[in-house]
C-alpha cells in the first residue's frame, strides 16, 4: 500500500492505532524505529524547533520542506498538523496538492481563524472560524487531492473554545458531511470526561482521534473502551529533546570539558548510522566508478652521496639540508601537495639519522653493497597496487608528480629533454633514448622508451631520466616478479641499477610511457647542487645555515661560496 492508504487503514480498523510527534527527518526515522506506524507531522514541534512562535510564524511553505525531509527519509505515513490550512479554501487546495507531491498521507486541520494561535494558549478566548467557511474548505481539500486515499482530518476545537459538547457535535457532523475522512476532537482539560462524552454521542460515524497532551494520565485501555481509532502522542519528541539538550549545554559549560556528557549521549556513528551513511556505501559502489587505486611513493634514501664530501659524514644525503631542511623533507611535502599520504623511505647509510615522521620505512642491509635494486627488494611489499619510485636526492616541482600519476600506462618515466644544458654537462646521468623525439612529438603522440643509458655521447639521446618511475598495479606487479627473479641469483644483482630495470622491463616487451619536461628539477648530488637547490626552494642559504659552522667550500659562477653545515 502507498503511505496515504497505510493511513486509511490504520484510522479505519477495528484496532487502536498509534501516530508519534516528529518535527525533522532525523526524529521521523527514530519515530520509524521505535515501531509507530504513522508519523504525526506537528505544527507545535516544528514552529519549535525554527525557533518561531505556534502562531502560524512558520509559513507553510517553510512546514512543506520540512516534511518533504521527513517523508524521504521514512516509510511510514504522515499525517501532518495543518492549522486552519494556511488560509482560505484556495490556499487549502494549494496545501493538499503539495502535501501529495511530497508524500504525506494525509492534513488536519482545524476550525479556528488564521493565522491561529496554540490552544493551550488562552484558548477559551480564541475564536472559532464560522462553520459554513469551514466546510467549504474541506470540500475544496477534497476536490483537490489527486489520491482518494489521501485522507483529510477535521479538527474540532468547539472544547478549547469553551462551546460545550452541543457545539462540538453539531460541528462534527457537518464537517463529515463536507468530506472529512475523520474527527479530531481536541480538549485542554486534564481529565478526558469530555473527550468520552463526544465518544458515547459519537458513535462511531466516523473514525474519532485523540490527543491526550494534558490528560496523559489516562489509560490505553480507557481509549480501546470509547472506541478511539487512533492517538496522538503529539509533541514528546521535541520536549524530551529540550530537556536533554539544556542538561548538556549546562554540563558542559559548567566542566568546560566533553568528559562528564559523553557517556550520556549517543555516539557520532550512531549519527551517521540514522543519516544512512551505510545505504550512501553501498549506493556508491553501485553507481560510481571503480575508485582508481591511490599511489604509494617509494623513496630511496639509502646513500651516502660521498661526492658531498663532509656534508654527508654523518647522514645520507637525502638529509642534507637545503632551504632550511632536509632533502627528503622537500620531497615529502611535494608527493603530499598532490594527495600522496602513503610514503615509504628505503634507508640504510646512517639509517637512524633518517627519522621523518609520517614516513614508513624500510632497510636494506649494510653488509651489502648499496646497489639500487638490491636497495627495491628490501620494500617489495610496496609493489602492489600504484607506486611511484623517487630519488630520494631530487627536488622537483609538484607537477611533474601529477602528470606521472595520471598516466594511463603501466610503466612510465619523466625526462628532462633539456640535457645538454652547461650545468649537466659531464656529470653522471642516465639518459634516454625514445621512439620518437618528445620535444617534435605532437599533443597526441605517444613517446615509448627504447632504452636508458649513461653514454651523454652516445647517438640519439633524447632526454635525461630524472629518477622517476610510475607503476600501475600491474606494472608493480611485473616490476616485483623482476626482482624477486634476481634475487633467486643474489650474485646477478650486484652493480644493477633502476637504469637496468627499465632496460630490462623493456627486453620483456612492455612499454614504458616517456613524459617530459624542460628543467624544473634538480638532482642535488653534489655540494654544487646543494647550492642550487636552495634557490631552487626560493630560500637563502645564508639565511637557512647561518647558525652552523662551514663544512666545505666550492667555486660557484665565479664565487667562492661557504657551505655551512646544519
């Protein structure tokens, strides 16, 4: 059955059914969990709960979204406190449409004057709206629904009013008349003698609804007696929730801490769990695209770096300082930059000194000789699943890491197509061959490595690789088969290089993507490069060293320069 027939049902049966207060979704899904089978919409609890007086300072439209969130989020009817309908029979046509196109079952409505006052509220002094009026508004409410089983309640209020059984009677039939589906006959009397007496006249000619607010002492079994369709607990929820709510603002305010309030509420998943965080879960995992797997970084921090002379004495040279702090510190920041959290250091030289938090770390031996992919087979648990594998002696701008991680292939490299530069001249460097030229290559052409080299006069270079590689999680997969096969043959591992690796995933037939870039790195391999490397973070090294003593000094664009030590 649809909501609006599940409320027929339950005022029209033989049984006494039961609706309780809401005034938002979250309170309209507890209500649904506690086992009520219909939801009564109060106009009292929601004015409350905005803040606003029960004087119709709410206007109906501000009523409308709030029950729209409260029929969403419930599979139960509502039936929802409508005042005197908001206004006149056409406002009244207005309601009932709306009410329908967000869900709810069913209105009542009340016979008073508008815009309406609370009727615990002086109300023998409030006046009622002339009978005739009345009706002709539950006409209009009903020649306006679309669904028959919408279901439109009249409330008599001839009791708050002061008028006397004979009044509260006469108006009752006449709103039956007009189409009512049901009577609500109100009263503020702590006792329900005159709620009963209307029940015995009543008889029955249609179904009869309470609302024991003030004679809550009553009963269950007293109601079941007189023949009661259904009750109304109408405004529970909201004064349970104030008085909850001012004991732990009071709490709280007077500890100026959480821990005497804490056991006493409910917890933030509890939260998550009536919002439906669960059903988003599994929601997502129907709609939306497999989440692509998020990339590890793997950092070989291992060396010394001897060409570094006494700066490394003590440390590898990925902790050398530059700009203030340590090499790999840079490196750290420019992987997170760009929502790289996982971050995995192989160390060994000097390992202790090696200590950056929020890093994991692992340790090649040192017995053996620090070769690179001997270095790798310490951390191969790290390939699985997305990996950049980085110097740990560069510094880089964050782009370059971007572009790696959305390459599509499952092998890639950067390199810098700007080799011949005067700085890089005679220094040790690997350097790349491709299948076509990067810097001619179009947007749309794809550059492959044909192989890695440290000849700088060999044919046909075309770039410098910068001590990256990107593996998909099948490219880490094949990388890690690679290396556990050498490790078979310890011996065949001596003097092997990632430059070997790329060669050697290339020899197998896979490809590895080229991407380039001109400049916007550093390899800091030298004391030379240390300097340079400072300018390269935009700080002084005067200023980030000063306070230590000189280390080293070199020659530099025809300077003598001081390098201090951290």
């Amino acid at each position: 059955m649809g909501k609006a027939s599940q409320l027929r049902s339950l005022i029209t049966r033989d049984e006494l059914g039961f609706l309780m207060e809401a005034h938002n979704g979250l309170s309209a899904k507890i209500v649904e969990e506690a086992g009520f089978e219909a939801i009564w919409g109060s106009g009292l609890s929601m004015s409350a709960a905005m803040g606003v007086r029960d004087n119709n300072e709410a206007t109906w439209t501000q009523v409308l979204e709030v029950l729209e969130f409260m029929a969403d989020h419930t599979s139960i009817p509502i039936l929802v406190d409508g005042d005197t309908g908001y206004g006149d029979f056409n406002t009244m046509r207005r309601v009932v449409r709306k009410l329908e196109s967000r869900g709810v079952a069913g209105v009542c409505i009340e016979d008073k004057l508008f815009p309406k006052t609370n009727s615990f509220i002086n109300g023998a002094s409030q006046p009622l709206a002339p009978m005739d009026e009345f009706c002709g508004k539950l006409k209009a409410g009903n020649d306006a629904r679309n669904d028959p089983d919408f279901v439109i309640v009249a409330r008599v209020e001839a009791f708050i009013a002061g008028w006397g059984l004979a009044e509260a009677l006469r108006r009752a039939e006449a709103y039956c008349e007009a189409g009512a589906d049901a009577i609500l006959i109100h009263s503020a009397r702590r006792h329900p003698d005159e709620v009963f007496a209307f029940a015995r006249e009543w008889q029955r000619r249609s179904p009869l609804i309470l609302v024991p607010t003030k004679y809550y002492n009553t009963p269950t079994a007293a109601f079941r007696q007189h023949g009661i369709a259904a009750v109304i607990w109408a405004n529970h929820l909201l004064r349970a929730s104030i008085r909850a709510m001012q004991r732990t603002a009071k709490e709280i305010y007077s500890a100026q801490a959480l821990t005497p309030v804490e056991d006493k509420i409910v917890t933030v998943s509890e939260v998550f769990r009536l919002q439906g965080a669960d059903e988003l879960a599994e929601a997502e995992q129907r709609y939306l695209p497999a989440p692509q797997d998020e990339a590890k970084a793997l950092i070989l921090a291992y060396a010394r770096g001897e060409e570094m002379a006494e700066l490394t004495v003590d440390r590898p040279k990925a902790m050398v300082h530059i700009g203030g702090q340590p090499i790999l510190q840079h490196i750290a920041e420019t992987f997170r930059s760009v929502g790289v959290k996982d971050l995995r250091v192989v160390r060994g030289y000097e390992k202790e000194s090696v200590s950056l938090d929020g890093l994991t770390y692992y340790d090649a031996s040192t017995e053996e000789k620090f070769d690179e992919v001997f270095a790798l087979s310490s951390a191969l648990e790290c390939f699985s699943g997305a990996l950049v594998v980085c110097y740990g002696d560069v510094l880089f701008r964050k782009f370059i890491v971007s572009e790696l991680i959305d390459s599509k292939a499952d092998f890639c490299v950067m390199i810098d197509v700007n080799w011949r530069s005067s700085r890089n001249r005679n220094r040790y460097a690997d350097y790349v061959i491709c299948d076509r030229d990067p810097v001619t290559a179009t947007f749309y052409d794809e550059v492959w490595l044909k192989s890695v080299l440290s000849d700088a006069a060999s044919e046909g270079i075309h770039g410098e690789w910068m001590g990256f590689l990107k593996l998909s999680a099948k490219g880490a997969t094949i990388c890690r088969t690679i290396i556990e096969q050498w490790l078979q043959r310890p011996e065949s591992l001596a003097g092997v290089d990632i430059r070997g690796l790329l060669n050697r995933i290339v020899e197998e037939g896979h490809r590895i993507q080229v991407l380039s870039t001109a400049g916007n790195w550093i390899d800091c391999d030298s004391a030379l490069d240390a300097i340079d490397g400072s300018e390269f973070t935009w700080l002084r090294v005067r200023r980030s060293l000063k306070r230590s003593g000189v280390a080293a000094s070199v020659w530099f664009r025809g300077y003598r320069v001081l390098i201090w030590r951290p």
